[in-house]
C-alpha cells in the first residue's frame, strides 16, 4: 500500500487550505483517513476540475481536490 507524501501538496502561507492540488487518484478512504487525523480538526474537501457548476466542480468531473478547515 503507497501512501500520500502530504507535505508534496502544502500551499504557500497566503493560502486558506491545508493541502492543495492533490490528485484524484490518491481521493481514498485511507487518504481522507490520513489528512484528518495529520491535522486533527474536521475539514471538507474542495474538487477542482476544468468543468464548474455554480462555483464549484462536481466530483465525478475533478482532477484535483484541496483540503480545507470545517469552520461551524
């Protein structure tokens, strides 16, 4: 089993997300398992992908995904 080198994917400082631009290949149980418990808060995953629907990228259409803060 490979895992995610998270500290590939960390944004410069001006940014709001923890993770960004990680592949869809690695959106598994076990990534989301990973990044949760790296960063022990609860967090949402943005998709990013070439098709938008009103702001946001459907699942099924990204080819990348960031990881950001659950503010509630």
């Amino acid at each position: 089993m490979n895992t995610i080198n998270l500290m590939d994917f960390v944004p410069p400082s001006n940014y709001a997300c923890y993770f960004k631009n990680i592949p869809m290949e690695e959106y598994t149980p076990e990534t989301k398992k990973l990044i949760r418990k790296t960063i022990g808060r609860s967090v949402y995953f943005k998709f990013r992908g070439p098709r938008y629907y009103k702001d946001h990228c459907l699942k099924e259409d990204a080819v990348k995904f960031d990881v950001y803060p659950r503010n509630y």
